[in-house]
C-alpha cells in the first residue's frame, strides 16, 4: 500500500466518522432535552382533552375585538 492509496482512504474515511460522531453527541444532548419539554407540555392545560370540550361551550360571537395600531418610532 503505498501513501497515496492510505491518504485516499483516510480522507474518505475522516467525514464519514466525524459525521457519526456529530450525531452521537446531538442525539446525546437532544434526547434528554426533549423529554424534558415532553414533560412539561404534558403539564400545559392545553393538553388536556377536558380543554378543548370546554371550548366548544365558549361563546366566540360575544368576543370583544380589541383594534391595535403600532406606530414606529425613530
């Protein structure tokens, strides 16, 4: 085997390798993460079934509608 024919190789082989590594780490850090927000959305009123039966009592029709203009300042 002569250097070029190893430097080939190894140069294919670097991206390939730093490419798995990167997603280990991501993943590694992600999925805990994740299952934390999962938990705490699971805790928001909003996902509760029980929520959304409410809102089908609401009256949207007696609903004030409240117009805001933004005006910019310099």
């Amino acid at each position: 085997m002569t250097k070029q024919v190893f430097a080939r190789g190894v140069s294919k082989a670097v991206p390939i390798i730093g490419a798995v590594t990167s997603g280990r780490v991501t993943y590694a850090t992600f999925r805990p993460l994740s299952s934390r927000l999962q938990k705490y959305l699971k805790k928001l009123p909003i996902a509760d079934r029980e929520f959304y039966k409410d809102m089908d009592n609401y009256k949207f029709d007696e609903l004030e509608i409240i117009d805001v203009e933004f005006v910019e300042q310099d």
